[in-house]
C-alpha cells in the first residue's frame, strides 16, 4: 500500500478495506485467503488476490461502460482497489443460470438444468446464522432493504447478469451463477460493491464445461490458481496483462 500505511477498517474472510485519505473512498486489498464449506475448509494461495483484484476490476469495468454503478474507481496495485465508501447491504445477492450447487442439494432440479428466466435468490449475509435464504417479506420485515430497493436490485442483478454472461461468453466461459453484493452511496443509491471473481461465481468453459473457479477448492482438488489466472488471461487484454505484469506477479 502507498507510503503511509493505512488505518484497517474492516477484515473479512479474503479482503481487509482500510481508510483513504479521502472520507468516501477506501482501500480494497483482496488477501490471498480463501475459505470455502462456511469456513471449514482455508488456506493460502499465493497470487490468489491479485488475480481475484484484476479480475473483477476489469468487470466492474465492463459492467460501467454497461451503466451499471459500481464502487470501483480504479486498481492502485494488482491486489488493492481504490473504491467508493459504500453502507454495505448484508444481502448475498444470487443468480443463476444453470442449477447446480445448493440448488441441487436443496431442491428437484435436474443436474446443469438451464434456469430461463434466471433464478435470483437473496441470502441473508450473517454468519452467526449460516447465511439462511430470505425472501421479499423477510427482507423488508428485519428492514434490511425496502421492498422498492430489492426491485431495484433485482433489475439490476438481471442486467449485471445479462451483460456478464455475454462478455464471458465471448471468451468462451459460461456464466452458470455468481453472488454479488450491493451497498448504499452517500446520497443513498445502490451501487454494486465486493467483488465479481472466481471466489464469487462459477464459471464453466464452454466446450469441456471444467470448472475455472472457487469450486475446484471446495472439491479439495489442485490447481486452485492456475485456474483462476486462466481466467485473468481470458477476461483482461493483452495490454492489461502486461501493464499488471500478470506472469511476475
Ligand atoms: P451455491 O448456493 O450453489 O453454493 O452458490 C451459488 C453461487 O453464489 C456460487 O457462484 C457461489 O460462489 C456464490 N456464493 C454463494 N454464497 C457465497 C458466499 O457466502 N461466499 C462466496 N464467496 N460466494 C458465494
């Protein structure tokens, strides 16, 4: 982190957000911890946050030049992200597209069901009560959003959606569910926060439908991180590989 070293804010369970110089903005630095199994299962691997940094910076860029507001301003190193401050919402906003995961262990869906119209599914984010699933009259009740800011949120998670599975396919990766996170500016507007990495989606290559994310590690097999720089090879250009230095990192 630049010269001074910054005071820490907050630690989660893969990026720590510490203070700025500037009161609405923060230092995103995505560590290289990663935890799966509601956090029976860690480790450390090396150049995992930076990976999971460019990768979803370069998301957050598309999904700007989409219109979608999201905190991202801009990557100060490869593993730290100059951000909006936002009030976050402790809502894991899911969407999916073919049904596997959870949505297998829980309900009767046929394995790599195609979910058309996608599934949007609210968790509640808490540990002390493992996350459980909310649904509409939940959310409002325990006056986590308001019924207008979860359509609100809904709508957008369908176009952050649309947007995402387009520009991965494009790079010959399907976007099969991912988990987001939205937070509230300082005038109040939601603005899509955290993170869009292979911590927080699934991503299948298209022909051989392997897994290029997080749940190579739940599985407890190798190649965690060749996996995850695939995708930083496939997702960003040539010219932002190079200015990130991605195979000296
Ligand atoms: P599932 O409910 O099938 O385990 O997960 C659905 C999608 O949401 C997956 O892409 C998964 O990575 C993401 N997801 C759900 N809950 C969490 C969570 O607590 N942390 C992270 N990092 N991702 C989650």
């Amino acid at each position: 982190m630049s010269e001074v070293k910054k005071e820490l804010l907050y630690t989660g369970k893969a990026k720590d957000v510490y203070k700025t110089d500037k009161d609405d903005e923060v230092i995103i630095k995505f560590r290289d911890d990663i935890t799966a199994l509601d956090g029976g299962r860690r480790d450390t691997l090396s150049k995992k946050g930076a990976y999971n940094a460019l990768i979803s910076a370069k998301l957050f860029e598309v999904l700007e030049e989409h219109g979608i507001s999201t905190q991202y301003i801009k990557l100060e190193e490869p593993d730290e992200m100059r951000t909006q401050a936002l009030e976050m919402i402790p809502l894991e906003v899911i969407c999916r597209n073919i049904a596997t995961g959870s949505l297998l262990r829980k309900y009767p869906f046929h394995k790599n069901q195609e979910l058309n119209p996608p599934i949007i599914q609210f968790d509640y984010k808490n540990d002390v009560y493992h996350d459980p699933m909310l649904n509409d009259d939940i959310i409002t009740a325990l006056e986590i959003t308001t019924q207008k800011q979860l359509d609100q949120i809904r709508e957008i998670t369908y176009v952050i959606n649309k947007v995402l599975s387009r520009y991965l396919k494009e790079r010959n990766l399907i976007l099969v569910d991912f988990k987001i996170e939205f937070g509230l500016d300082k005038d109040g507007n939601i603005v899509l926060g955290d993170e869009i990495s292979p911590d927080t989606t699934r991503l299948w290559d298209s022909k051989t439908l392997d897994n290029f994310d997080k749940d190579i590690f739940r599985k407890g097999e190798e190649g965690v991180v060749e996996a995850y720089k695939k995708v930083v090879e496939l997702v960003l250009t040539d010219e932002e590989i190079e200015k990130w230095n991605v195979d000296k990192l």
